[in-house]
C-alpha cells in the first residue's frame, strides 16, 4: 500500500521553514506498513495543487495534505478541494462550536468573520476534530483513493495524525507488520561494519533488509521485517540481530528505541526517583536544550550552568584554579571536577558535565581541536570519557551531546 505526502505553502520551497511534517507523517505510516512512495512541495497556487492532486491519485492509494488551511486569502486548499471533489463548502456547526470556545477560551476576544470561515468545510469530507487549532482536518476520497487534508502547523497536525488518521487508516484498511530492530555502533566506519558482517547481509531472508544510517561518530544498523505474520518476522529479526552481536561484539553499544535516547534517559531517571544536573563548556547549553525540548522534564531534571568561560568554571562552579593550571580546562580532572560541582549546586543524583575544543581556534585550551571530555557523577562515583570527535563545530558538538546521552544511558541500566 503506497502514500504520498503533499506539503503546500511557498514557505516551505523558498526555505523559510523546514519541513518536519513530511518526517513524523512518513514515521507514523511506516508504523502500520504503509509505504511513502513520494514526498511532493507545491505553492499555494490553484492550478499547481489540482496537478498534483491529480497525479498522486494515479500513483498511490492515500494522499496525506498539509498546509493552506488558515484563514487568510492566500490559503485556498479547501476552495482548490471543493474544485477537485466537484463540491461545495458549507458550515461545520461542531467545528464553528469549537473554533468559538477557543477564541473565547484562549484569545479573550469574539469570533471575527474571518476566523469564522473556518468552520466552512466541503460537504463530502468526514471532518476530524482538530483540537488544538481552528483549521480542521478533512477525509475525502476519489476514484479508491483517500485524501487526508490537515493543517500545516506541526503540533496541530500530530494530534489529528496520531487521534484520527492512523486509527481511521488502519480500520479501512489491511496492512502487514512492520517491524525494525536499530543496533547503534561507535568507533567503526561504515566501510568496515559492511565488510564485517557481509555474509550475514548476503543472506538475509527475503522478508528482512538492512540498513547503514551514519551520523555523528556512530553508524545505525536499521533490520526491517515486513510480513503478514508477527511472531514469525519477530524470530527472524531476532535471529539475524544475534548474528550480527556475535560478529560485532561490544562495537554494538545498545539499540535505538522509538524514543530518541534522551526520553529514555528521561524515563530510566524517573522510574529509578532520581534526578539530573548539567554543567556544560563546550556544548553551549545544547544538552539541557535537549532534554528541555521534552514535557515534564522538571520531575528529574534539576538544572544546569553553561560555563563556558576557563574563570566561570571557577567562578560558578568552584573549580580549583589549581586543577585547571595543572592539568588543563580540558581534561579528566576538569570535567570530573565540573559533574561533582554541577551535581553538588543542584542537589542531584546524577550530573553530566563537557568541557572540550570544538574550535574552529584552540580557544582557552591548548587540546586539538575536537577533543572532548565528559564527565558523568552519579551518587557513588565520578568519572570521565576523552573523545576526539571532528574538526567541524558543529558536527563534534553534535557528536559530544549524543555521547553524554549514551553515557549516561549505561550509566544508569548498569547501576
């Protein structure tokens, strides 16, 4: 079964935004095994969208939009719809009930004509409920294939994804399991692990593929099992897994759930009542970022300093001068030393801590550009890691962010 992803809005073609819908839609069909044979961006322009329209309907059996459904003049994919489905738009009285309780809810002010129009929807679409927005979403379907039209504002769009369209997907239609396995390795290239394991590649089943997803000094090692029976594909899939461990030995460092690893670093920190402190150097704050970007954070995470500066170390933190003179503001002793002081300052269980040279210049230290060292504190012990990660900023910060995570992942599964 085939779908294809429509983005609408001259935002998207001349850069202003980047696309991250096409990305959770595509996540989100893979899951119940339904391919995305092709992504397609348009402008917000009549003739543009009734072509594309038309063409994805001779390719795939779902056409998922998003976008040109806000209440302005230059949205007009509802209109460009009702051309389509040869239909009308008519009031939604539901969705008019709802977009009123939000303005009066949330914006204090009545409902402006404008905004009123968003309650007009074509009379052949099945309506789903946007709850977090005004524009809602629309069902339609032509000649045995199904158009899905929904805002293009992200959190909007993940709610009717997740709440109406895949369980509506997957009620009208029968699609195989799907299943992946992700091996996460460090310190071995691409090149290698491919020659390392050729022969288990070589003679994998027909229902299973693999994968190489480098990024970030590790590469992934993505198993996909597709099939009609589950516990089948789920023998297969460990099978071949279990090959793959025995070549490659402790080069796997663990796996890559659903979850990015900092929500799983989240909950092992929950389920265990324990919390989090963070000093970063190197990384600019880009740790705590991460681990903020996540809801209900505050229930292990205490805080975190960015001493970026060698006397903010000393001067925040309470780093012995001495220790950074002697043994450098890159090193094992500092960055042990800066877990301890983040994990002492902010009372908590665990801390993270970086120091390092991800250049471009050798800054305050005298290390290759780079060279990282994290330090992880935990309630009976302190220790550190030296990386040397790039010679590209952004890549070695990146990569330096990643690891702290990994780090302290095992950190925690082992204690």
């Amino acid at each position: 079964m085939l779908a294809e992803i429509i983005t609408i809005g001259d935002e998207i073609l001349i850069g202003q935004i980047v696309d991250t819908n096409s990305t959770y839609i595509s996540k989100a069909l893979n899951k119940i095994g339904i391919d995305v044979y092709q992504i397609t961006s348009i402008q917000d322009e009549k003739k543009h969208i009734l072509q594309a329209l038309e063409e994805a309907k001779n390719r795939v059996d779902v056409v998922l939009i998003t976008g040109g459904l806000g209440p302005t003049k230059d949205d007009i994919t509802k209109h460009t719809l009702c051309e389509y489905f040869d239909d009308k738009l008519e009031q939604d009285d539901e969705v008019l009930a709802h977009v009123e309780e939000l303005f009066e809810k949330y914006l204090n002010k009545p409902l402006s004509p404008i905004n009123k129009q968003q309650a007009l929807v074509p009379t052949k679409a099945i309506v789903l409920k946007n709850q977090f927005g005004t524009a809602p979403g629309m069902w339609l379907e032509k000649d045995n294939t199904v158009f899905i039209s929904m805002p293009g504002v992200p959190f909007e769009m993940k709610e009717l994804i997740d709440g109406e369209v895949i369980p509506r997907l997957q009620r009208q239609f029968k699609t195989p399991f799907i299943l992946h396995k992700t091996l996460m390795t460090y310190g071995v290239g691409e090149s290698d692990l491919a020659n390392a394991i050729a022969e288990v590649e070589d003679n994998l089943p027909p229902s299973i593929k693999l994968a190489y997803l480098p990024n970030l000094g590790k590469v992934r090692l993505r198993l996909s099992a597709r099939g009609e029976d589950k516990e089948v594909l789920e023998k297969a899939l460990g099978e071949e897994v279990a090959k793959i461990e025995a070549i490659l030995g402790d080069v796997v460092v663990g796996y890559e759930e659903d979850k990015a690893i900092e929500l799983v670093v989240g909950e092992l920190l929950k389920a265990n009542q324990k919390t989090l402190a963070i000093a970063e150097s190197c990384t600019g704050g880009k740790i705590a970022e991460t681990i903020t970007a996540n809801a209900g954070v505050s229930s292990f995470f205490n805080g975190g300093v960015v001493t970026y500066a060698t006397r903010s170390k000393v001067d925040v933190l309470g780093i012995d001068n001495t220790t950074i003179e002697t043994f450098g503001v890159t090193s094992h002793e500092v960055a042990q030393a800066m877990a301890k002081a983040a994990q002492h300052k902010f009372k908590a269980d665990y801390a993270i801590a970086t120091t390092g040279n991800a250049g471009p210049s050798k800054g305050d230290g005298d290390v290759e550009v780079g060279t990282v060292y994290i330090g992880i504190a935990t309630p009976t012990r302190v220790f550190s890691e030296k990386f040397k990660f790039s010679n590209h900023r952004t890549r070695t910060i990146g990569k330096a962010v990643s690891k702290s995570f990994e780090l302290l992942k095992k950190t925690l599964e082992t204690s």
